[in-house]
C-alpha cells in the first residue's frame, strides 16, 4: 500500500476557511428566505470542503461531465452547503445563493435535477445511498471507468431501514468505488438520534455489514483528508466515514443545542455570527478540483428499435409476463446499454430469460424492493443505462416513496409489476397487486402500459425504452390468446378497438386478463344478436380519450369497463375522468371490491364479478335500462 501523504500546512489552512466560507453561504442563504437548514450546514462544512476542494475529481463548469466523479447529498435539506459549495467552485453566482427557496429559482429547498450537479432529487431521507450504489455499479461493472461516487449522510436518517438495504448491497456487490459520510451530528429534527455520539456502535455496525470503516473528527480537516485517503486505498469494499460533528458547528450558542433544526438565524443576530465565523478565516484562497480521468466510454440510448417484429402467431397461448422477459431479452441485443433488476422475482417476472441472454447487464438486488428502485434510478442518471426493474406488482407498493422520488429527480426508469390482481388465483391477496395503476396513475411523470397479449407487451417493452419519464408496465400471470398480428403498430395514448360492427349496443373496455373476458363474453352475447364494441386502451395513462367517447357516442352513451383491480383509482376511474364533461355518457365499473382471498383464477374472476358470464349480465343490464 502507498504511504500517506498529509497535505502542508497552507493547503489545511485554505481548506479550514473554504468551510467556514460554505458556513457563512449557508447561514446568509437561509436568513435571506426566512428559512431552510443552517444548522444541518454547519455540521457538514469540513466533510465539503475536503470532498469537494480536495478528494473529488471533477469539472466544475461542465456538472454532468460523464467522467466526474459523483456526489449525492442524501441529508438533503443541507442543500444551502450543497449550493454554496458549486459556488465557490465557481458554477454558481455567489448573489444567487440569496435567492435560496424563491419561486423563480432553482436553489430550492431539497436538490433536484432541475441543477445540473444534481443527479438524484433528496429529501425524502434514506434513499441517496442506494441511488449512489447505481450509479457505483454502473461505474464498476459498465463504464468500468475511474470515477467514484460518494454520499454524504445524516445519522437520523441511518435509522431508516432503505439505508441498510443499500449498505449489504454495497457490499455484496464489492463497490470499492463508494465512499458514504455519515454527519453524525447527534441532533435530529425533534430530538437528539437514537445513537447520538455513540461512535463505536456506528462503526460495529458498518463493519457488520462489510464496510472498511472510519471514525473520524468531522472537524478535522486533517483527519477526514487521511480517512478519504485510506478510502481510496481498499479494495473490494465500500467505505463508510463516520464523522463525529456538532450541528450547528461555529455558531456561538447555537452549536449542538437543542431545538434548532431547520431554523434561520435571527436577522438581527446574523451580521454577529458572520463575522465571528469571518474572523477564523485566515485567506482568500481557493483550491481548484483536480480533473477527471476521461475514461468514461461515449454512450447512446436514444431510439432502440427490436431487430425484427414480434414472433408470434395469433391464438398462441402466453402469460404476458413471460412476454415481458422474450422482448427484454431481444431489447437487450438492440443496444448494449439495457439493463435488468429483478429481487429474486426473475423467474416468476421471466427477466431471468434477460439473465441468461445477457448475465454481465443483469442486477440480482435480492428481497430489497425500496433498494432496488433506488439502485435503477441511479443506474439511470446521467443517460448511462436504460433500466429496466421487475418485481410482482404488489411488492413495488413498498417502494412508493423511491418511484414518487423518482418523478422528482426527472428518472427515466421503467417498472415492470407482474402477478396483477386476483387472477394469479391460489397465491391469495398479499400476492395480487390490486392498487398499482392507482399507484402510478397518481406519479405525475408516469405512463402506464397495460399490455393485454404478447405482442402488445413486446410493443410496450420497445416503448418504454424510448420514453422519458417513469414507465410501468402491468403483466398479468395466466397464459392468455394472442390477438394481435406481429405486424400490429401501437403508441402511447392509442386505444385498440378490437371488436366492433355497426350495431353495437355497448362499449366494453378491458384490460390484460379481463379484455379476453370481455371477447369471452363478446362472442356469447353474438350468438343472442347482441354486439359491442370491445376497447383494449393499450396505456392506462395517457388514455385515449377520443376512441372511448366516439365508441361510446356510437354504441348509446354506454361504457362498461372490466378490470383486475380495485375500484379506487384504477381502469374505470381513469374512464370516467376522460368522459366526465361528456353528459350523455354513463360508465359502469366491474371491478374487485372487497380484500379478495385463495382460490382458483376462474373462480375468483366469478366472485369478484369480472368475468365474462358477469360482462353479459352487465351489458344486458345497460340497453335494458
């Protein structure tokens, strides 16, 4: 191992005041908006300055460099230090930071992307880490580059339990290319954290999960300078800075008391605090970041076309689930930057047929669902990959916080929720996902496929890999007919009208499973004389308004809609908003409206009033009415 090298005096002492100076930005930023988190700042000074003057290699006039080295702030209401940092690396206007908080500013009170040093939105604390393993394992394992990653951290956040989530798949993963700081600054917002200065705990603890662990004064320029050293220095494991700081560090009467979290200081106290900080500043001097290694290699992700149309032939029998893993496989061969996760689901979603094809750009992120959404998106940052993560629809409820982050970070990552609704059958309702299209039609940038036979899924793979923005794609678990020919186009927003004549009498919209139903029960009711008109929407969201009020419009006013789903937010919900200025319109909803139970798929789909013997009963009801 290499012999450490402590920096001269002169470099100490111009590092000490560049975090006084970040001090002095935070505490006038948050003053000037009557709010915000200088405390939280203050504590953290000395790990910024060091990281950013001194360890990070990056070009402070181009952020989103594909060769910088990356940081994530996760304690993300210290944002004014994040801020001030880029200003003194000269990205930012020193006057700007005044604007902290303001309608027409971008400085807001959590980073987002809308900056463009920000890879991943925070705030919602426990979920940097795991966006900075993506983004590790993409630099190690894809780019295989020379760029690191770091995370800054605050310990009331390190009892959320998304964070050691990300901490065994750090290691697991042997992301040496990882540096996480823990500010242990002992206060959190209304008391002090549960370990408070409990050092040794924190260090057992990262050292439990296989993390090179430092302990060190967050103070000590020093001190933190040799620990991101030996960082450096190991391999096949993330390391883990643990600093000991005091919140509010530098304010006189402020620093480690109580009560002060997410407070300004006082206007009329604020020009004293200044110069008692300005006082201990002993030079102008600033130290420019060394450059990246540019070894990142050139990437593009933009307009991924399958290598040929879908293969196969109307009636063949396919779970669209098993559709999902063929098309992710065959997307894989189209450009070399399509990526797969999976939590132990893979050979239940069929991304393992993605593993096979494509084991080096398959991530396996175990039973760790929050984890794994986080470990996407930072995979997605900066356009390296395009991300595809599976799991049973049901089990990315627990990780909505992380796709509700994800809209506000700008992520292109797509989600792929198999086992919907009850017709998974014996499994029982703790396996079927029946809030999910509620779910993601809620996340503003989201667009949900409801893809209803083989080829319409092959389609929505191809799609969502070409969309920005969160893409979630429903797959359903029975084997159902294909209905399309491989020749069929689809696009977001365009509804499929799949049986029609001129004599409809009813407009019957359905979905994955309950869309064969409703042909089910399309075909019975033409045997009595009755049509309708039978609507696969293709995109839950966005909704083809148009084809649904002209069909419904052509078929007297009547929509029937069909879906494996609870009532709350799902298919006929987003039906009735699109014909709600439409007076002449009457919707009714089948759909599963009780906590559903065991059974065989048919059997519930009868229970649950969704199957096809129930769709005639419904149609027959409408005209009579």
């Amino acid at each position: 191992m290499a012999s450490y090298l402590k920096p001269n005096d002169q470099i100490l002492q111009t590092l000490t005041d560049v975090a006084n100076r970040l001090r002095i930005h935070s505490i006038k930023a948050t003053c000037a908006s009557n709010s915000g988190h200088p405390t939280s700042c203050c504590s953290a000074a000395e790990i910024m300055a060091v990281l950013f003057f001194n360890i990070m290699k990056y070009k402070p006039l181009d952020p989103r460099n594909a060769n910088n080295d990356r940081f994530v702030l996760s304690k993300g209401h210290a944002a004014p230090i994040l801020y001030a940092a880029w200003s003194e690396a000269g990205y930012i206007d020193k006057a700007e930071l005044l604007n902290l908080r303001k309608l027409d500013c971008d400085l807001e009170g959590h980073p987002t992307p809308k900056l463009k040093f920000v890879d991943i939105a925070t705030g919602s604390l426990g979920q940097g880490l795991g966006a900075a393993c993506g983004m590790a394992y993409t630099g190690k394992y894809f780019d295989k580059s020379s760029y690191r990653v770091f995370c800054l951290m605050g310990d009331g956040e390190s009892s959320e339990g998304a964070v050691w989530e990300a901490m065994a798949f750090a290691s697991h993963y042997k992301l040496d290319n990882l540096v996480a700081i823990i500010d242990v600054n002992r206060l959190g917002q209304s008391e002090a954290a549960p370990l408070q200065h409990n050092m040794e705990v924190y260090r057992e603890r990262c050292e439990a999960f296989g993390w090179h662990t430092c302990v060190v004064d967050g103070h000590s320029i020093e001190k933190l300078h040799e620990a991101f050293w030996k960082a450096s220095q190991c391999k096949d494991k993330p390391s883990m800075i643990v600093a000991k700081t005091f919140k509010g560090r530098g304010i006189s009467g402020v620093e480690n008391e109580d009560n002060w979290h997410g407070k300004p200081m006082p206007v009329n106290k604020m020009d004293t605090i200044v110069n008692e900080i300005q006082d201990c500043i002993k030079t102008s001097e600033c130290i420019c970041p060394e450059p990246p290694v540019e070894d990142a290699p050139e990437v593009s992700i933009v307009n991924i076309k399958m290598s040929s149309p879908p293969a196969y032939n109307i009636s063949d029998k396919v779970a669209t689930r098993k559709a999902y893993g063929q098309a992710l496989a065959k997307l894989g061969l189209a450009n070399s930057r399509v990526i797969a996760l999976d939590g132990d689901t893979k050979n239940s979603t069929f991304s393992e047929i993605f593993k096979k094809q494509h084991p080096d750009r398959y991530i396996e992120c175990f039973i760790a669902e929050q984890n794994m959404v986080s470990v996407g998106m930072g995979c997605a940052t900066r356009d390296r990959n395009v991300v595809f993560v599976s799991t049973f629809a049901a089990f990315l409820s627990r990780a909505y916080d992380q796709i509700r982050m994800g809209a506000i970070s700008q992520s292109n990552i797509n989600l792929c929720g198999s086992h919907c609704g009850v017709s998974i059958g014996e499994d029982g309702p703790s396996q079927m996902a029946l809030e999910d299209l509620a779910m993601f039609r809620a996340i503003p940038t989201c667009t949900v496929f409801y893809p209803s036979d083989a080829v319409s899924t092959e389609h929505a793979v191809e799609l969502a890999a070409n969309t920005k923005g969160i893409c979630f794609i429903r797959t359903s678990r029975p084997e159902t007919p294909v209905i399309y020919s491989s020749d069929e186009k689809f696009e977001i927003g365009v509804a499929k009208v799949v049986r029609s004549s001129e004599s409809d009498r009813v407009t019957v919209i359905g979905a994955g499973v309950t869309l064969h139903e409703s042909l089910k029960a399309a075909d019975e009711l033409a045997k009595a004389g009755i049509n309708i008109r039978v609507i696969d929407p293709f995109t839950i969201k966005p909704l083809d308004a148009a084809t649904i009020i002209s069909s419904a419009v052509a078929t007297g006013g009547r929509i029937i809609t069909v879906e494996d789903h609870y009532r709350e937010g799902g298919l006929g919900e987003a039906v009735s908003a699109a014909v709600a200025e439409e007076p002449s319109i009457i919707v009714k909803r089948l759909a599963v409206t009780q906590v559903p139970r065991s059974g065989k798929p048919v059997e519930l789909l009868d229970m649950f009033e969704i199957s096809a013997t129930h769709i005639m009963n419904a149609v027959k009801a409408a005209f009579a009415n």
